[in-house]
C-alpha cells in the first residue's frame, strides 16, 4: 500500500461518503437529482480529445477519440454509481488515459438511472448501445470495461450479445447484491466508500421489482462458458470482496481465462484511481489488455 494511497483514503473517511446514504429517502433523491445528474461531459474532455456528443434513443452517448495516433481498438466504459449516481471526476479522467495511451474509440454512455428509471430501462438501453457499436466497429477489437454497478451491467451486455467482445475488464464489480450478509458486515467497517444500506438503497430503487437472482446484473448467476478472456480488479478493503472468491470461481467454471488483481487494504475501485500508484500501474495492465 502506497504512501500516496494512504492520503488518500484519509481523505475519503474525512468526505465520509457514505453518509450520503444515511439522509432521509426524499432528500437523498433531492440530493441526486441536483449533483448527480450530468449532461455533458467536463470541457477539459473537449480540449484533449475528438468528442463526439450523441443523441441516442433517447438518452446521450459519447464517443470520445485521440488527436492523433488512433487505433482499430474499441472500448465500452460502463461508470459505476450503483445505478443511481452519473459519473464522476474519477470516470473521465480514466476514460481520457484509456484513449490516449491505447489509441483506441472509446463510447462512454449516459445510461438510465433510479429512481427515475429501473434496471430493466438500463439493461436494455447499453444492449441497444452495444449493438449500434458492432455495426461499425469488429467484435474482435472491442473491449467492455466497467467498474462497480458498471461492471455488473458489462457481464450482462456480454452475456446477452450473440457476437462476444475481445475481453471484459471489470473493476471492483458489485458481487453479493443478492446476499448483504454477516461476511459483507463485517469488512464494512473498512470500506470507505459503500455501506450495506448502500446496497438496500440501490436494490429498492434502481433493481426495484427485478429478482436479485437475475443473471442479467448478478454476476454469480451467468454461465461464463463463452465468454471471453477477463481482466478482474478488487480491494480488500471493500464489502464485495466477501464474495469476490466465488465470483473467481464462477468464471473459471466456465473454462474462462482471468487474470484478477488484488487491491491488498485498497478500497472499493482503488484501479480507476489515477492519482496513487496502483491506479496507474491498473492503467498500464488494463491498456496492455486492450491493445491484445
């Protein structure tokens, strides 16, 4: 563990993310609406790369490219934010270093969030982004990268797609959703991002009336036969990690390659992080997976 990290996760337990979730229901989906709804990305984007704004049934699709030096390489980001939350500072940043260390098109969606839209709106709208992707890019140079709720939705759209991208990153991926067990409770304490009530919050408002067993956003219930090689990052230090083995486990039932990454005392998505060491060095393994 860095020096660098542990500034870092000073500071997270000072900002005390996680009593966003302790506010009242109606001022908890207050808060959302006016700090965490976005729509465009930051300027800065603008200036560093090819942005391409799109409108997309109904919802917004970025694409961004490099200046220069582009690639047949493609990327689906997925941002986390358990379903409810657009994406943050953390996001963009790592989306603009994966286009500009790869080379590659990168498509970076405003998908549906709750409580305004459920899962099923979310899930079928990346599906319909996925498939726009194919039309104009090879399955064979395409990449999905998600973290968190994001790296869910990655298994689903990869489970679901006839035509299988190259490889899947998946990062700090939420594993356990259907659980919110004793072994979760107890790394709680650690995690200086996501509570079990975080969990409840999002169950309650964005999966809603979805069975928590759905293999479309469960990421124990998939057959991964089929799919293809996995890149998989995690912290110790998160509530995921109680059940992170199981998902290992789950994969390479399937005959699946996968290369995990552990984040030994690092916190729920340590590897999208560009500001400490091990965020960077995630970068250089993840592009590595990307280029092939």
């Amino acid at each position: 563990m860095s020096l660098g990290y542990k500034v870092l996760e000073r500071c997270l337990k000072a900002v005390n993310i996680k009593k966003i979730y302790s506010m009242p229901e109606d001022k908890l989906f207050d808060y959302l609406k006016s700090n965490h709804r976005a729509y465009d990305v930051p300027q800065f984007l603008y200036k560093h790369l090819k942005v391409e704004k799109i409108e997309f049934n109904g919802r917004l699709l970025f694409k961004f490219q490099p200046n220069e030096s582009e690639s047949s390489n493609t990327i689906l980001f997925i941002h986390g934010g358990g379903g409810m939350m657009c994406p943050t500072l953390i996001h963009y940043r790592f989306a603009e270093r994966l286009v500009k260390n790869t080379g590659a098109t990168l498509y970076f969606p405003f998908y549906p969030l709750g409580p305004e839209s459920s899962i099923n709106e979310s899930i079928l709208w990346l599906d319909s982004v996925y498939e726009s992707i194919l039309k104009n890019h090879n399955a064979e140079n395409i990449t999905i990268i998600g973290d968190s709720a994001g790296a869910a939705l990655s298994v689903g759209v990869c489970r679901r797609s006839e035509k299988k991208p190259k490889g899947l990153v998946l990062i700090s991926p939420s594993v356990g959703i259907d659980k919110c067990d004793v072994s979760m409770r107890a790394i709680e304490s650690r995690d200086v991002m996501l509570s079990v009530k975080t969990i409840e919050l999002v169950k309650k408002y964005w999966i809603g009336n979805t069975s928590v067993e759905s293999a479309d956003f469960n990421t124990l219930k998939p057959d991964y036969s089929g799919f293809p090689p996995i890149q998989l990052y995690y912290g110790t230090n998160e509530i995921f990690y109680a059940h992170i083995g199981e998902l290992i486990d789950v994969v390479r039932s399937g005959g699946i390659e996968i290369q995990t990454f552990e984040g030994n005392g690092l916190c729920h998505d340590w590897a999208i992080i560009g500001v400490i060491p091990e965020g960077r060095e995630a970068l250089v393994n993840i592009c590595k997976f990307v280029r092939g």
